[in-house]
C-alpha cells in the first residue's frame, strides 16, 4: 500500500500528527506496535503510575473542544486517567480508522529511486509512503535488565514499564523491587500497601518531592480555563513548557533566611520545576545547586525516622535537577512501616538472581515477587531499534554510533522526508511533553505545506546544519551541572551507550524561537528538491 506518510506510534504524537495531516489532505496511515492508543500511558500501568506535570497542563492546547470537553479529575492525573483521555482524543477526532494496531515497524527504507519509505512489520505487509514520521516515545524501551540470574527466578517477575493490563495483587507477598527513580518511587508506596513485606533494593538515591496530589473540582477547571490562552502562550515560551518562575536572583542574592523560606513554598507548590526556578543559578552553579539538594535532603532527614535509613535515602553524588527529579506521595514516609526494609546495593551489590530471590553480596533474601523499575534505553532506544536506512542504503544506528546527531531534533542528513517528534537534541523530555509534540507536530506540517506551495517533494537536513545544531547541543548542555549525573539524559544507565546529553536544554521557549527564525528564513540549513535530488544546502542556522 502507498500513503503520503507513514507515522509508527499511536502515542499523544502520533494521534495529532494524523490530526494535522488529515487536515493538509494526506494519506496518512499509523502503525502502532500495542493494541491500542496511549504510547508509554499504554504499557505503564503499574501501581502508582501517574504524570508528573499537571493534568490541566499535560493535556492537548489544539483545540478548544477537547480542552472543554474533558474534565480532569485530579491535580495529577493517573496512568488510566491519561489512557482514558488518549481514547477520548481518538474517539473525538475519529482517529482510528487510520491507525493500525498490533503492527510493530521492523525496518524502514528510504528508495532514492522512487522518494519514498519502504516499511517492513512483523505482520509481513510492506508499505510505502513518501514521508516517514517517527512518534516512538523518548521512554517507550526498557533497558535490558543488566543483573545476572533474571530467569533463574522462580517467583513472579514484572517490569514496571511492561505491566500486565489485568494489574497484579501483591497481597500476602514477599516483594523486592529493584530501582528507585520515577517508576519504583510512585509504585513503593502502593506495592507496600499491598505486600507482607517489601524490600527496596536501590543504587542511587532520588530527589523526591512531593506532589501534593489533590482531587480538582469544577470551579478550579473553570478558573484554568479562563486563563487558557495566556497560560498556553507563556507554557510554548517557557524553559520547561509549563510557565516559569521569574528567576531574577542568585541563590546567594539573598539571605540564608529567604532562601529558606523560597524553597518551603516551592515544596509546598507539590510541582517538579518550583525548586529548581528559584534562583537562575542552581543548574548552573554547584554551590548555588547544593543549597536547594540539602534542603530536600532535610526534608527527607525530617520524614524519615530511623536516621541510617533517611541518611542512605539522602542523594549525595549529583546535583539536584541533573537527573530527573521524582514527584511522590508518601514515599518517603513508606520507609517508616516496620515490613518496608531499604538495601544500599552500592554497599552490598546485587551479584545476581537466583531462584528464590535476590543475592547480594552479604546475604540471599527470598521473595514471592520482583519488580525491575530499572528505566530505559531513553530518546534513541525506540528509533534504533527499527532497522532506518537511508541514502546509499545508510544505517541510522551506524549513524548515530558515537550519539545522535539530528538538525533541530526534527530531521537527520541523508534520511530525506524523515521527522522525528520531540527527536534527540530538541527539548523533549526536559519540557511538559505535550507542548513539545504540539510544536513539532506543527513545525512539521508548515514545512510540508511550505514544500507543497514550492513544488518540493524531498526535504533534508543539510550536514553542516546538522553538525552546527550537535555542536550547539552539546555546548549548552556541558554549561550546566547536567554532564555532571550519570543520568539516563546522558545514556549513561545503559551499559556501552555513548555518554552525551540526549535532549536539548535551551528551554523550551528559546528552542521554538529558533525554529521559527529557521521556518521564517525559508528554513535554512535545509535543501530541498523533487524526486529524491536536493538543491544546495541554505545556510545553517547558528546556535
Ligand atoms: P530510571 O529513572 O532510569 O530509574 C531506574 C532505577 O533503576 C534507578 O534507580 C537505577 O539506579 C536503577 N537500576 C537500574 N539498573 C540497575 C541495576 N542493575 N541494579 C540496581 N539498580 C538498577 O527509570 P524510571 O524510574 O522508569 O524513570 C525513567 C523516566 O521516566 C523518569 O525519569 C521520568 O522522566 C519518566 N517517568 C515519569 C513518571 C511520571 O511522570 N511521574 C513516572 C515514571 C517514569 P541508578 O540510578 O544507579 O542507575
């Protein structure tokens, strides 16, 4: 079959890219590996999971009738929530005609003789399309679980982002569960409600805070409405994709004292970003940075009460911020139930599985259950995993052997009329998701209007744009504490990945003015052409 342009996802990208491109007149078709709509909101569904950016902010800004239609019912929605409104969003925009469930992409193409994709799935169908559209996800591929002895294992083991759709009752159980970033800190709390006795086996401790999670009602919907469009337009203009903080001040402009009391009203905002927007310095300076780490770490100190305990929960080895911080609901306070038990593996490592339960290097603890909350093969995982060729038959994963290299995020030279959504080296993870597909998705669909009023068929990343975008990627980047964590935003959690920062950190709003100037300025560092031949580079856009 032979469509304009194929999308492989049906997360939130996909749905609104075949939203757009219906409305530009494409043919345009999705393949979606699951059974159903909803990307990462699909397969997370372990205990707990919830977003961490607020629902009335994580949720689509394109239309008044879906921001009106659908009522969010708490400040933070949870996983089916967020399932349902991805369903919500298919129904109303009668999406599903056009996306193919169950259809996982295997390789994918580029034909420099004929312009167009040609992708292969596991069901056997070949397609084609002029376009190929990546909507992966940036976290949709669990890392291979790099601990020995995993299928040794007699008891019952799940990942948290592979979660059985029919949920699992840890009642009466023996459970470990091994990790403690996002996924294991919402899941703790709820597996320890259920469970005889848990044990947390964790390497680095997390920067929690909390969420302070609250049903929302209608007069407080009402009030986020009315202030919609300026709140929208300063969330496309922020750093983070939600409205910033004014950041006017040093950490050490002021007194120890006002310090103090700013980074008590920004735990009490229950919101990831507050802490870190207080002072425009703290993701750039390591003293500045240490002021808000111990205030959270004597916040956990004051939670906590067994003090070995809190002291082991402390993070010490980096900067607050450079790893994604996580957002709770009594987490911390789990560790204070006598049948929740805390296991410091840089202590006493993890040597391996073994048939009843986990043996470190002290002592074999028996378990009923384990829980890997061990994260992802982030950002490239879902786009390498797909075997993307391009002119003379290039491998992007061969491509991208040292790291990514992209032009804005969007777009890679020598992969004509392939767009990546919230790609490596644009803002992504480090923005309220849904803005950032919205920008990309938009970008994408002015572009192929601008080619079609042009008479262009093929569009590319010129190779000095590229390589002037990697450049400025990384030379922000390494401005920041962010090089400084062994962070999944450096690849650094899988064991060979090269170690560079994934996303890019100009903010969200910087990011979507330079793709504007690039657009405006006939979308320089681009060429373009008809029938698979390009004209001439435009000169690169600067950093
Ligand atoms: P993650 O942040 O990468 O955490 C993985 C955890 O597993 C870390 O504590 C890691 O320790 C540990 N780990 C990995 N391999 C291990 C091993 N061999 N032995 C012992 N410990 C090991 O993954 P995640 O929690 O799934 O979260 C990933 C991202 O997804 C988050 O940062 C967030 O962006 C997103 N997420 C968001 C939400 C939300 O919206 N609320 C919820 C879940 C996830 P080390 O740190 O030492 O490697």
């Amino acid at each position: 079959m032979r469509y304009d342009t194929l999308i492989v996802g049906a997360g939130f990208a996909g749905l609104y890219m075949l939203h757009r491109l219906r409305g530009l007149g494409h043919r345009a078709r999705v393949l979606e590996a699951a059974a159903g709509v909803g990307g990462t909101w699909y397969h997370n569904r372990y205990p707990g999971a919830r977003c961490d950016v607020q629902s009335m902010d994580y949720s689509f800004s394109f239309s008044e009738e879906l921001q009106n239609e659908w009522d969010w019912s708490e400040k933070y929605a949870t996983q089916p929530e967020i399932l349902r409104y991805a369903n919500f969003v298919a129904d109303r925009l009668d999406l599903r005609r056009d996306i193919q469930f169950e259809t996982r992409v295997e390789s994918a193409r580029y034909d420099e003789g004929e312009n167009l994709w040609r992708i292969e799935t596991d069901t056997g169908e070949v397609l084609e399309a002029r376009y190929y559209v990546i909507a992966t996800g940036c976290l949709s591929v669990p890392k291979a679980i790099d601990i020995e002895g995993t299928d040794d294992f007699q008891g019952q083991s799940y990942h948290t982002a592979d979660w059985p759709r029919e949920g699992v009752d840890f009642s009466g159980l023996r459970v470990a569960v091994i990790g403690t970033g996002s996924s294991a800190v919402q899941s703790i709390p709820i597996i320890a409600g259920q469970a005889r006795e848990l044990t947390v086996f964790q390497r680095t401790p997390a920067y929690s805070l909390p969420a302070f999670n609250r049903p929302l009602d209608e007069a407080e919907r009402a009030a986020w409405r009315a202030e919609y469009p300026e709140h929208r337009h300063r969330s496309r203009y922020s750093l983070f994709g939600v409205p910033d903080y004014p950041m006017d001040k040093g950490a050490f402009d002021v007194s120890d004292e006002e310090r103090a009391a700013a980074y008590e009203a920004a735990w009490q905002t229950g919101t990831l970003i507050a802490i870190l927007q207080q002072y425009n310095d703290l993701l750039v300076d390591e003293k500045a940075n240490e002021t808000a780490a111990e205030f959270v770490r004597n916040k956990i100190r004051g939670i906590v009460e067994d003090p070995e305990v809190a002291e082991t929960l402390c993070p010490k080895s980096f900067p607050i911020g450079t790893k994604r911080a996580c957002l709770d609901t009594n987490y911390y306070q789990t560790f204070n139930l006598p049948h929740v038990h805390l296991v410091d593996v840089r202590k006493t490592p993890i040597e391996r599985v073994t048939a009843r339960g986990v043996k470190t290097a002290d002592q074999e603890r028996e378990f009923d259950a384990i829980v890997y909350a061990t994260g992802f093969d982030a950002m490239t995982g879902a786009i390498v995993n797909v075997d993307v060729r391009g002119r003379g038959g290039r491998e992007l994963k061969d491509k991208w052997a040292d790291g990514p290299r992209t032009y804005l995020g969007l777009t890679v030279s020598d992969f004509p009329n392939l767009f990546m959504i919230t790609g490596p080296g644009s803002p992504s993870v480090m923005s309220n998701m849904i803005i950032s597909i919205e920008q990309h998705v938009d970008w994408i669909c002015d572009c192929l209007s601008w080619m079609a009023a042009h008479g262009y068929d093929t569009v590319e990343a010129g190779s000095d744009a590229e390589q002037g975008w990697v450049e400025h990627v990384n030379e922000v980047a390494n401005a920041t504490l962010f090089p400084q964590a062994n962070s999944w935003y450096m690849g650094a959690n899988v064991p060979g990945k090269p170690r560079l920062f994934l996303p890019y950190i100009g903010g969200v709003g910087p990011y979507r003015v330079k793709c504007e100037e690039v657009a405006a300025a006939d979308y320089e560092g681009f060429r373009f052409g008809q029938g698979g031949k390009v004209g001439a580079t435009r000169p690169a856009a600067a950093g």
